[in-house]
C-alpha cells in the first residue's frame, strides 16, 4: 500500500528566516505530487504540482519554490519568509497519468507559524 | 475563474440524524468529484468520490451528482459525534486533469 510521510509536523520561524519542508511517498512510482496551503479556516490553495522528476508547475506566483529531486520525494522551500506565509502546508499524491478519476492522498502536514 | 462553492455552516444535526452537505461548482466541463473530511487540525482524508449522474453509497455515507444542475451533495445517515469535521468538496475541472479545485468546506458538528 501506499503511504505519504511529510515533516516537520510542526515548524516556527522568524520572519526572514529560510524554509525547507520535505514530502516523500512510498509504494508507488512516478507519482503525481502536490504541495497546498490551508490559512486558518480557508480551503487548500494549490501551490505546486509536479508530475515527474524536475518537472514543477507553479499555480500562485510567491517566495515559495518546490523541487523534485528524485522520482518520489518534494520539496517545499523559500529563501526568505514573510509573515504570510504562515499556515498548513499539506503534500499530496495522486496515481500517475492525466486521468481525472484520480483522487489525491494527504499527508499529515505540516503547521508553520512566522513570528 | 472555475469556483467550488459551500456553505460554510456550521451545520448542526443531532445523532442519529441526516446530515446534507451540498457544494455547487461553475466549471460545466468537469468531470470528476470527491469528498473529503477533515478534522480539526489534521489533513484530508478522502471519504467519497462520484463522476457519473445520480448516486454512489458507501456505508453510511451517499454522494449525489447532478451534472445539469451543477451540484453534487453528500448525505451521511445516521450522523455520529465522531463525523463531526470540516467536508470538503473537491472538483477537477475541463482542462486540468491532474488538478484538484476546493471548496471552502462545511464544517459539521453532530450534537449527542
């Protein structure tokens, strides 16, 4: 079976200050990947999507960036963060393919705060 | 811009009730449609997932899907405390098949 592990659970940092969070999957191959923000009491914002190794699709423009460097494992990173980058960062992955039946899987996330 | 939209609740039922969530979306292309709880503080998990007309039951819980009308709903019989959570809706729109377009979600309690 598949599993998705996503850490730090938990993550604060100052303003400024460097960010990496890291997501792998296991049991599957070639995976399509997601990262998704979730502010307090808003739905998931799609951040990036990758659908093979160093293939990265951005969907909102900010000082985030994400890379794929090996065929199941994202990362989420910023150079500098800012107070509104504060939130639940979630990592999702979906079979591979472009059908659209496929339903995405979460892991457990991870709840970042920017003092 | 393609919309997935829910009324934010909350929704209150009492056990043992039926709780009717409903999510209306703006895309008339898209094709396929999940449902997914979330409790407080933890991640998604997918619960139900629908793409043709009419209705997908799976235990407790029943998906409906109107693609004339643009609504798709989920009913859960028999409500329980422990399916108080926040459901989300999920919509992958025409043209983007990998990607999925949410909700704001409809947070539940079930009172005991």
């Amino acid at each position: 079976s598949q599993t998705i592990h996503q850490w730090p659970a938990t993550l604060v940092q100052p303003v400024g200050s460097p960010l990496s969070l890291e997501c792998t999957v296991e049991g599957t191959s070639n995976p399509n990947l997601y990262w998704y923000r979730q502010a307090a009491g808003r739905g998931l914002q799609l951040l990036f999507y990758s659908v093979g190794i160093g293939q990265i699709s951005s969907e909102v423009p900010q000082n985030l960036s994400a890379s794929r460097p090996q065929d199941r494992q994202f990362i989420l990173s910023s150079k500098k963060l800012l107070l509104s980058d504060s939130g639940f960062y979630l990592c999702a992955w979906s079979r591979p393919g472009t059908a659209s039946n496929q339903p995405q899987h979460f892991g457990d996330g991870t709840r970042l705060s920017i003092l | 811009q393609k919309e997935v939209e829910q009324n934010s609740g909350p929704l209150s039922v009492p056990e043992g009730a039926i709780a009717s969530l409903n999510c209306t979306y703006s895309d008339r292309g898209s094709q396929s449609f999940f449902w997914y709880r979330q409790y407080s503080g933890k991640s998604p998990e997918l619960i139900m997932f629908i793409y043709s007309n009419g209705d997908k039951e799976d235990g407790r819980f029943t998906a409906q899907l109107n693609k004339a009308s643009q609504y798709v709903s989920l009913l859960i019989r028999d409500s329980q405390p422990s399916d108080s959570a926040t459901y989300l809706c999920a919509v992958v729109s025409s043209g983007s098949a990998r990607q999925l377009t949410f909700g704001s979600g409809t947070q539940l309690t079930v009172l005991p």
